[in-house]
C-alpha cells in the first residue's frame, strides 16, 4: 500500500507542475527603491547609509559594480524593466505618468501565463495604454500601505506567508522609500530601524552644498533607505522561516538616482548606475561575489525567465545575466543604454556605456539638466541656488544650472568616477568619440529612437519648482513615435 502511494504521488507531481515546482523553478522577487543613487548602500561604499540586511544578502549572494538603468525617472524605469524595453520602445511611457503601449506584454504575465503566481505589493507606477492592468498580469495588487507605514513596504512579509502553497510566484516589492516627502521621520520606529541619521555624520556629495539645510535634507533621505532595508530583511525571514529563501531569486535595485540635484533624471551614474544585488543559494555558484560585468536594467526580465525555464516572448530587448552567476568575470552584453526623456521638464538626452567609457548626446542643449521638480523645491537645491546667487559654486555645483549644455560629453569613469571632465572635445579623445557616436547612431537607428520637433514642454517652473499655471499637462510627442518605435523589437547593438 506504500509503494502504490509513494508512486501515485510521483505520477501526480510528475504531471502536476504546480506541485513539482520546488524541485527546478525557483521563486522571484524584486525589491525596487524609490529614488536611491547606487552608492547609498553601505555595501555598495556609503559610508553613512545604514543597509546592514542587504549588505548582508549581497555578503551570500552576488553584487553587480557595472548596472545601468534605462532611464533616471521613476515610471519609464519600472516600464522598462517589466517589459524588458528601452523607454522609446515602450510608447508613451517613454516618458513620466504615461502608459506602456497596450500590445506589449509583461514579465509578470508571461510568468502568469506559466503557472507562476504574481503580486506587486507597493508603489505601482505602471500603466497600459487603453486597458487597465489587473488579472491577466497580477494575482494580486496591494498599496502596501498600513497606518504606520506609508512606504509601501508593510505587506511585504504576509503577502509571502499568504501566498498559494501551489505554485511558484513572482512578487514585485516597491518601495516609495526614498522618494520625497520624508514620511519614514514621522513614521521612524527606533526599535525597529535604530535612530535616526544624524546630519553631522552625513557624507555630502560634491554636487550639493555643505550647509546645515542639505544635510538635514541628506539625513532624512538615509532614514528612508534604512527604512526600506529592513523590510528587505523581513522579506529574507519570511522565506527563511518557511524554507524557500534557497530557491527564491532576489534582485534589490531602485528605479533612479536620490531626488536631489545632479542625480535623478540625470545620464551621469549619479542617476543612472544602480546598485544590483541578487540572492539565490540555489543559483549562485559563490556566496558573496562580485561582476563588474556590464548589465542593463532590460535584463533583469530574461534573467527572471530563464531561471523559470520560460521562453522569453520576442518583444524583449534585454539578454539574461543568467551566466555571471556561474561565472561573475562571463560578459553577457558589452554596451548599456539609457535615455533622458520628459520628467517635468522637456528634454532629449541619450547615453550609452562601453568599454569603461560613458557618451552623452544632448538634443536640448539650450535647456538645463537641473533635476525633477520635488528636487528643485529641495532644501538643497535652495542652498545651491543661494551658493549660485552669491557666485560661490564649484564647478560641480556649477553643473546643476549649466545652459546651455554640451550637445557631447564624453567620461572615462575609472579616472572620472564624478564625470565631471568632459572629453569630448579634446583632440587626444575624437576617435574615442567618433567610435561610440557611431554606436549610438546604430542603436538609434535599429531600435527605432527618434526626437519629435514637438516634445512635451515643461510642466513646471525650472527656478521654482512650482506647476506651471495651466489646467493641463499640455503634452507632445514623446520619444520614438515617429517611427513606430513600440512596434519595433530590435534591440540595437548589446
């Protein structure tokens, strides 16, 4: 009688995959910042930021040094991800608060649609174009939010202690930590999260005044990072406590750069590097390595669809980093691109990342890069406008309020990890130049890119930061539509 059940089990989970996942299909998670540069984890060198439970993951998992977001603006960054598309081929979500082209399908659908059970728990800043995105994507869709916690973080733990005991999932965990207003101050629980941050052992970036305002600005920022590390902590718990953390992958990353000057929205790393770790004992060949491998934010959803055993469907752009986890030094694309496109302000900028090197092409150069409109309200920004006001900026500082800008900027960020020497019109560096122009005009070509004459103008005052007085966003044409660039899957040289 044994026997005859042992082997009716067998045969059951052997046409059952719902049942049999655990033996092959691991489970996915993404854990996604709101607004954190790639240096402000203590594993990635912050040397203030407190982030003791992802240090501790990337101490067990893989940390990547070479990730690059597609875009430095929240809604066209998370869009791209999910779809595994630059900006201009997802349609008008090229740019901020618009939707994904309808036809496109997402990571969590495609996973859905393979007996994977999906939930985004948090911010969901991601839309479709003429439908709403509901059961054929998510299982599940909650806020995340709880009277305590406005970050979005608070269900994170029981969404994976509630889940079908069935199937294999894919959970997306956004944080709204650390986008402006700093609620984590209001809502900071010292028993759970430790004290606060203290402005006088905050490190100031070179960009941002050294005064008493921005450091009390960068102090409530660490708190909201911290904030959301301890979450990611519960998350690791939760699936240790049920024994599935082996065989579950994490991805820790955030959707752009800090929301202070010279930062989010911007082509330099300081917006759009990324910190990258991944967690998964099951696939990782060595705990706590390091690739400095070159990986793109479009990469993250074949990754996901590999380890899943799952096809990816043709509208993908991006190639898995499967490989760097068997072999960090394996190089799985040798080019990353980003765009800058409309967030508040109108703008027009490409960036590509090869060999060590970073281009910038500028096709608004008479129109300052500087920073999103909750930026520009910023305490810091003030103390940076008075710095300017006084003539006392560095040239750091200086960059901020720059126009008109470079229509090229050219960094080789191992000597210029700040990026503040521009080479691009220094004679020694013109075929360096003219080599990855040339790149960029492929993948321009290829992927479909294009500048409309009549981009979206700005929404809000550039010295001010306050909504420009109209009843309406007044929107143009957003990057690639002249070309049909949603419908175009080529994706350029990698």
């Amino acid at each position: 009688m044994t026997r005859l059940l042992l082997l009716a089990t067998l045969l059951f989970s052997a046409f059952n995959p719902a049942t049999s996942f655990s033996a092959g299909r691991p489970n996915l998670i993404v854990c996604i910042a709101d607004d954190v540069s790639f240096d402000d984890f203590g594993c990635y060198g912050s040397k203030t930021a407190r982030t003791p439970r992802i240090d501790a993951l990337a101490a067990r998992g893989m940390k990547f040094t070479e990730a690059y977001l597609t875009a430095s603006s929240c809604s066209p960054s998370r869009s791209s991800i999910i779809t595994s598309r630059y900006p201009h081929n997802n349609g008008p979500a090229a740019e901020l608060h618009q939707p994904v082209a309808a036809h496109l399908p997402w990571l969590p659908g495609v996973l859905r649609e393979n007996g994977y059970h999906t939930a985004i728990v948090g911010k969901n800043h991601m839309t479709r174009a003429g439908t709403s995105v509901g059961a054929e994507t998510w299982d599940l869709i909650d806020p995340g939010v709880t009277p305590d916690n406005h970050g979005g973080e608070s269900k994170w733990a029981e969404t994976i202690v509630n889940r079908p005991k069935d199937k294999p999932f894919f959970f997306w965990f956004a944080s709204l930590d650390a986008h402006r207003n700093w609620e984590a101050d209001d809502e900071w629980d010292e028993g759970r999260y430790g004290p606060k941050h203290r402005p006088q052992d905050i490190t100031v970036p070179p960009f941002l005044a050294d005064d008493a305002a921005t450091r009390a600005d960068l102090a409530s920022y660490h708190n909201e990072i911290t904030r959301f590390d301890h979450f990611v902590g519960q998350v690791a718990d939760a699936l240790a406590a049920q024994g599935i953390l082996d065989n579950t992958l994490i991805v820790i990353l955030a959707d752009n750069g800090r929301p202070f000057p010279r930062a989010k929205t911007r082509l330099h790393d300081s917006g759009m590097k990324t910190a990258l770790v991944a967690h998964w004992p099951a696939g990782i060949a060595k705990a706590g390595s390091s690739s400095a491998s070159l990986v793109s934010s479009i990469d993250i959803a074949p990754t996901f669809l590999e380890a899943a055993g799952v096809k990816a469907p043709p509208s993908f752009q991006g190639v898995s980093f499967m490989p760097l986890f068997k072999d960090p030094q394996a190089v799985t694309r040798h080019h990353a691109f980003s765009e800058h496109n409309w967030h508040d302000y109108e703008a027009h900028g490409r960036g590509v990342r090869t060999d060590g090197w970073l281009y910038i092409r500028n096709q608004r150069p008479a129109l300052a890069w500087q920073g999103p409109a909750d930026s520009v309200r910023s305490p810091s920004h003030e103390s940076l406008k008075s710095l300017r006001d006084a003539k006392k900026l560095t040239p750091a500082q200086a960059d901020v309020f720059l126009a008109p800008r470079p229509v090229e900027e050219l960094y080789q960020s191992s000597g210029d990890p700040l990026q503040l020497h521009n080479l691009a019109t220094d004679a020694a560096y013109a075929g360096t130049t003219a080599r990855i122009a040339a790149l960029l005009d492929q993948w321009t070509s290829e992927t479909g890119d294009a500048t409309p004459d009549n981009l979206t103008p700005d929404g809000f005052d550039r010295e001010t930061g306050k909504a420009i007085g109209k009843k309406k966003q007044t929107r143009g044409d957003y990057p690639g539509l002249p070309k049909d660039a949603a419908h175009i899957n080529a994706p350029g040289p990698r």
